[in-house]
C-alpha cells in the first residue's frame, strides 16, 4: 500500500462518516451505527498514523514500505 492508496482509503472513511453522522442525525442513531461510526474512526486514525509513519519514513531516508498498521490502543494513547 503506497500513500496514495492510503489518501484514497481515507478519502472513503471520511465519506462514510459523514454518511453515518448525518444519518444518525436524520434518524436517531441506532446501535450499529454508532458501532460502525466508532470502528471508522478509529480505522482513519490507523490510515492517518500509517500516512505520517510513511512520510517520517522517507524524510529519513528509510524505507516508507516498512511502515506499519499499529493497533488501535497504541495510536489513541498519543491523543492524550
């Protein structure tokens, strides 16, 4: 996965929030949907920390291709 493909999958999730809050908000948001609200969030929060670890990467002159998806607890312990 090269970063372009990231910005296209993050381009996806971020269509797909907006859908399901707007949804929610027309609606009344049901449990699946928040549900699936939650696991694309956190699913852009691994695309956005894969798309940084891949930059740092190559200003570093490091493999970008090494990058890796970390786990959803590791990346949302560095929002605190």
């Amino acid at each position: 996965m090269d970063n372009q493909d990231i910005l296209e999958r993050i381009k996806a999730l971020v269509e797909e929030e907006h859908g399901l809050r707007e949804g929610s908000q027309a609606a009344g948001a049901g449990a699946p949907d928040i549900l699936r609200l939650q696991q694309v969030e956190e699913q852009l929060d691994q695309c956005w920390d894969l798309l940084r670890q891949r930059r740092a990467k190559k200003d570093y002159g490091e493999n970008p291709d090494e990058a890796e998806v970390r786990p959803v607890s590791e990346i949302e312990g560095y929002q605190s």
